[in-house]
C-alpha cells in the first residue's frame, strides 16, 4: 500500500560566509604511512589551519586555513622543517608514459635492483652455499677453513656496492630520525647499519679469533636491502595501476583537432581551441572538446565516459562531449565548453578530488601509523635487551634486534585505504558514477531510505503519448492522423507530444488552415476537405457539441492514473481520444526493485498530483510517496526522515533539488541534470537513468568490504610478525626468524594489500 504525504512550505535557504581557503599540495620524500602522519602532525599544528589529510598513495596534502591567521608560506616552511618536499599541485597535463616512474614517487632505479639482486646471489653462494649444499665448490683463497680474513673481505666487498644501490634508505632513514619524525626507511637503515657494523668490527677481529667468522652478517645487510628494492618496485608497479583511472581519462583527450575556418581546414592543438570554434570530425575520430552538432548524422561511442555500451545518435542539434568516439558517419560541431569546463575536464577534477581525500575508516590507520615507528624502534631495544639479561650472545642478540626492526610494515598500513579507495573511484568512473570524495564512498553502504524525485529521474521528464482510444469502428491511425493534424500548430508540451507520436508511427499530419490555441481547452483547426478538427479537454467538446459519453469510463480510468486526456473529433463526430503522461524511464523500476531486495526503503517526491504520483509510484515500485510537495518541501522532507535515525540519499536532475541533495546523507545527481545539481551532490550518475543508484551502493559495499580485508591484513600481520621477529616462538620450539625472511615478509605484506585492491578493479557492479 503506497501511502501518499501532501506537505506545507518551508523556508530552508541560510547564507554563509567563509574566509576558509583550500589548497592541494605536492609531498616529496614519503616513504610510508609514518612520513604522511608525520606531515599532517606539523601542518595540524600551524594556527588557523582547520584540517589536513595526506594521501600517501597519491603524494598529496589537502589543507583547510583561514587564510587571516596562516598562509601558504607558514604550511611550506612547517614541511619542509619536517623534512619533505612540499610544492603547489598543478593540474595534469599528460599521462606519465607507462613503465617509467619519476623521481619523486620513490621506485628504485631497476639498474641498481638489478645489480644488487646479483651481487646478493654470490654473496649468498659464498656466505651460506656451503652449509646448505655440503661439497659446493669455492675458490681456495676465499675458503672460510683456511683464509677466514678474505672470506670476510670478500663478502664486504661485495655488500658495499648493495648498500650504495640502496642508500636512498640511509638518507631518508636518519634524516627523518634525526628530525624525530622516524619512518620506514628508519627502520631498514637501522637494521642494516646494526648488522653491517657488526660484521665489520667482527672482521677486524678475526686475525686474532679465527672463530668470529662464524658471526658474519653481511649477506643480511645486503639481502634486506634488496628485498625490500625488490618490493618497492612491485609495490609501486601495483600501486601505479591503481591510478590508471585517472590515466585513461586523461588520455581521452585528443592532442589535436579539425577546425573550420571559412570553409577550410586546419589542423590545430585542442588546447587552443576556444567557444564558438566549428570544429570537424571524422568517422573513428576523438571528438576534442564538448559542443553541438551543426552537421552531419553519425552514431557516438560515449562508454568511456558513462559505462553504456550502445553508442548514442547524433544529429544536427544535439550536444556532445569531449573525448567520446565517434562512429561512422562525419560531424561538424560548434564548441561550448573548452579548459575546466568540459565535462571530461570535471569528471577528471572529481575523481581526482575522491583519491586525494581519506575516507574515516582511515582514520584509526592514521594514528596507529603515526607512532608505530617509535613504538616498534623501542620493542626492538627492549627485545634486546630481554635476550641480553637473559644471558645470549652479541650475534644471537643483533639477529632480534635486525628482524624486528625490518618485518614492520607501516607501509601496509598506509596503503589499506588509499588503495581501495582509488581503485574503487577508478571502477566508479568506468561505469559512469563519480563519487566526489572518499567519504561518501564510506557513507553510501549504510544508505537506508533512497528518495527519488520524480520528474526527470524515474519519468523521462518530457509528456508523451500513451495509450489511444477510438471511438465506434474507427482505428487508431485515423484517431493519430485527425490529433497530429490539429495539434500540427501547436507549441504546448501536449500538443508536440501528440505530433512526435504520429511522427514515431509514420503518420504525416494533414495541411490544415485557420488554426486556433483555445486556451486551458485545446485546439481547432480546418483540414482540407473542410472538415473542423478539434483536439482537448472534455469542456472544448461539450463547447462544439461533440457526444463524449461513449469515451467518458476509459477517459475516466485514464485520468485516475493521473495522465491528461485529449479528446479528438472531427467534422463534430467524436474519434477517440489519447492519453498523454510523463513515462517512466526503462529500468527505473528495476532499479527501485534492486534496492528494495537489498533492503533500503525507497521514496518518491513529485510535486503532481496524487493521481498521477501514485500510478508513477505503483509503476515504479517505491514504497512511499510524497505528492504535491513544492521545491522548498524537498530539504524538510530529507530532514524528517533523518529525524527517524535514517541515512538518506536524494536521487534529483533540477535545480529545485539542489537544496535536497545538499541536506541528503548522500546526494545523487543523475547526468543530463543541471548544473547547479550536479555540483550539489556528491555522487553524479553519468547516465541519465537510475541503475547506477544501487551499483553506487554496491560499489561502496565492495570497497569498504576490500578497505576491511586490507586493514585486517596489515594489522594482524604486524601483530603476529614482530614477535615472531623478538624471538616469542624460540621460547616455544627454538625456531628464531632470520633477518632476510623479516625483510621478504615486509616486502610481500604491502604487495598483498596492493594485490587485494586491485582484485576490486575486476569486479562487475
């Protein structure tokens, strides 16, 4: 039973000023999660600065000041002394070339991976080969029995050259520990500069204790570093296809266009192309910026920008949109929008926006990363020192010292929500949904009440015909033909639906002469023969003694379902009447249906009558109803639901839901809306239908479900591998955890995190 809600009016318009200023930043020199809570910690400190978050995936910080108290100046130099980079963000211009990765982001150079990973083979073969493998040939002069100094040598010779491949971790490392902001890097320098040291003093000594070459720990020094070069360099090849949707939308910008000029055509960067510009594209060409078609028929492949697979015709005077495929045919297009405006240009902008912003779950991430490396410099020193008083050796000692230092991972950590949050804005964009921050990506799983405003998101928004109704013997084309004939001079939204009606059939109206608009009636016209043709309401027939009782049950029934009925006769004989209504869009129940088998209650506003709001509602499927409800209605109406504990998303295309949209939990825009709707929500359907509501909810379920899976990973892997790593199962079964596998299973617990978000980019919504 669908129960219908006539509301009052409400005044919900409030103005507010703000001198609060925004401003995105480049961070240089993060290495994990530790360097980006490390920077949101300085910046938080400065006066007037109201909020701060660092993306560690994208590099970013985005910062909130009162621009009367701090200033960009204040927030370098605060960065800065922490000791990063810091430069203002600039907007992309091209996509980085696939397979090279610049300077900043940190990738080590494959070259020096390269080397090291050989040296580590033969420093391996030397150091461990033989008590491996019993009878593994080495060269005489560097046998460990007999020349135990050039043994040693020898294995320092071949570390040190692994250590300058990898001093990027030795500079960021201390550099950041001696500005009491320790990261990750601080952690492996540590444990390879213990390691290192150690087995150099203990090679000093072997000239006079022979046995101290059994305490050798170069091949550890060397084998971290590499392994943890090694995963860097798949972390950042994962952690570079996460941001692929960012790359793809960039690419679809042609580099060039076809402009027209006094009939002729140049070739010129779509960069300067400016409004009014008549452009040409050619069949299998990119069309450069957004506009209208002054010329030409041809079909348009618009997927890369709204997920439908079926390109869309294009005919003189329908708009299009940079960066779509065109088909077959050749279209000449007069350009609208060029630079930030294009709608490629601001779908670029809101995904950029929705990675670049934390989602709250993060936030326990954040804090936990934020002294994670102290904490785990100090389980270190006190593991220790345990094994010290407890009476083992320096070696033995050194071992738990080293491991625990490198399997921490606040990398892992760092990367749990980014990751799952670009993928998942990335998987969005492909079908055709923007979600304008990370936030609302979190928010949207929890939506309980869906409300949907009528006109224009689950009708098409525009009157059409649909049903005719004859009278005696006659059919339906005479009824068409007689309706489109008289209707042929109107402008009213009934009257050209009529004629597109008869146009859609086949139906060529008749020339008719001396044609009149009756207001709040219908028409009059004369047709060729001289016959009178009348189209309107019951009281235009009754005016002209046209006998409607015949029609008036079926005129009735119709107009209960809240369509509007026009009457059609001719040379006063009544012929039928058709019944015109806004329409629902195809799958617009589907969707409602889709939502209501996940169990979110779904409303609809209008502000028709309950007639009409009612026979949309039972088409549709909605649960409630609110009729007759006028655009300042719309907010209260969100309000109150809220009030009832609920987490509302308003679904709206116009203006009057603006106000809706903003006061909703979730704001949804569908495409082909307006303006000021699109920039109201937080959530734009490129589509202009509705089945990309609850793939909107669906996509928010799987990434929060994958943001989960990371931050159960990185958490119970830090709280099992650190003391495995202080020797807690040596107490058990004397097992103790070399510094390599440490290094290995730090290297691989980030490499899954990324793995697991990008097994989302896969998934179907």
């Amino acid at each position: 039973m669908i129960d219908i809600y006539p509301l009052g009016v409400y005044n919900i318009y409030r103005n507010e000023v703000s001198t609060t200023k925004n401003e995105v930043y480049i961070i240089e020199g993060m290495s994990c999660a530790a360097c980006s809570s490390a920077v949101e910690r300085v910046t938080r400190k400065i006066d007037g600065v109201s909020e701060s978050n660092v993306n560690l995936m994208t590099g970013k910080m985005n910062i909130a000041y009162d621009e009367s108290v701090a200033s960009s100046e204040k927030i370098i130099a605060a960065v800065e002394k922490a000791g990063f980079g810091i430069r203002p963000d600039a907007p992309p211009a091209k996509p980085e070339k696939s397979g090279k990765t610049s300077p900043e982001d940190g990738n080590p150079e494959k070259t020096g991976l390269v080397f090291s990973a050989l040296l580590c083979v033969v420093l391996l073969y030397i150091s461990m080969g033989s008590m491996l493998f019993e009878g593994l040939p080495l060269p005489e002069i560097i046998n460990r029995g007999t020349h135990p100094v050039n043994y040693a040598v020898i294995q320092l010779v071949l570390t040190l050259p692994v250590m300058f491949f990898g001093r990027k971790f030795f500079v960021n490392g201390y550099s950041s520990l001696f500005k009491l902001h320790p990261n990750m890097d601080s952690l492996v320098a540590l444990g390879c500069t213990a390691s290192f040291i150690y087995s150099l003093i203990t090679t000093f000594l072997i000239t006079d204790a022979p046995e101290n070459v059994h305490n050798l720990y170069y091949e550890s020094a060397a084998v971290v570093l590499t392994l943890i070069m090694l995963g860097k360099h798949f972390e950042h090849s994962a952690v570079n296809k996460t941001k692929s949707a960012i790359g793809k939308l960039i690419k679809l910008k042609p580099e060039t266009a076809v402009k027209l000029v006094d009939g002729e055509r140049f070739e010129v960067a779509t960069d300067s192309l400016i409004t009014g510009d008549e452009v040409v594209v050619r069949a299998g060409e990119k069309i450069p910026l957004d506009g209208v078609v002054t010329q030409g028929d041809s079909s348009v492949d618009e997927s890369m920008l709204t997920g439908e697979s079926m390109p869309v015709g294009k005919t003189s005077g329908s708009s299009v949109t940079g960066g779509t495929l065109n088909g077959d045919g050749v279209l000449y297009i007069r350009i609208t929008r060029t630079g930030e405006d294009t709608t490629l240009s601001k779908i670029i902008k809101y995904v950029e926006e929705a990675q670049g912003k934390k989602a709250p779950v993060s936030r326990l991430a954040d804090k936990i990363a934020g002294v994670f490396v102290p904490v785990v410099m100090g389980i270190a020193v006190i593991s220790a020192l345990i094994w010290i008083i407890l009476g083992h050796d320096a070696a033995f000692v050194l071992r738990v010292f080293t491991s625990v230092l490198v399997i921490a991972c606040p990398c892992s950590l760092g990367l749990a929500t980014p990751t799952a949050i670009m993928v998942g804005t990335g998987l969005g964009a492909s079908n055709g949904i923007l979600l304008r921050n990370a936030e609302v990506l979190e928010t949207t799983h929890k939506t309980q009440v869906v409300v949907f405003d009528k006109t224009g998101t689950l009708t098409q928004g525009k009157p059409a015909v649909t049903d005719v109704i004859t009278a005696a013997d006659l059919n339906e084309d005479s009824v068409i033909l007689s309706a489109a004939s008289a209707e042929s001079g109107s402008k009213h939204p009934l009257g050209l639906a009529v004629v597109k009606y008869a146009s859609d059939k086949g139906i060529v109206p008749e020339s008719v002469s001396g044609f009149k608009n009756i207001t709040g009636r219908g028409v009059s016209a004369a047709a060729e023969s001289g016959d009178l043709l009348l189209a309107g309401s019951a009281g235009l027939m009754h005016e002209n003694d046209v006998d409607i009782s015949g029609l008036e049950n079926a005129a009735q029934r119709l107009a209960s379902q809240g369509k509007s009925i026009v009457y059609v006769a001719r040379a006063g004989k009544l012929f039928g009447l058709l019944a015109v209504a806004d329409t629902i869009k195809p799958g617009a129940a589907d969707a409602v249906k889709s939502l209501s088998d996940a169990g979110i209650r779904t409303v609809m506003l209008t502000g028709d009558n309950s007639l009409a709001a009612e026979y949309i509602g039972s088409q549709c499927g909605t649960d409630d109803i609110f009729a007759q409800t006028l655009p300042q209605d719309k907010a209260k109406i969100i309000e109150r639901l809220q009030s009832e504990g609920n987490t509302v998303m308003m679904v709206g295309d116009g203006i009057n839901d603006a106000p809706a949209l903003s006061a909703a939990d979730i704001g949804c825009a569908v495409g082909g809306g307006s303006d000021i709707a699109i920039e109201s929500a937080d959530i734009v359907l490129m589509r202009s239908d509705i089945s990309g509501v609850p793939a909107a909810v669906h996509l928010s379920k799987m990434t929060m479900r994958n943001i989960k899976q990371n931050l159960f990973w990185a958490f119970c892997y830090n709280s099992i591998g650190i003391p495995v790593a202080a020797g807690a199962l040596y107490w058990l079964n004397g097992t103790m955890l070399s510094p390599m596998l440490a290094g290995l299973a730090m290297s691989l617990s980030s490499l899954c995190v990324v793995t697991n978000a990008l097994r989302l980019g896969r998934k179907r919504l």
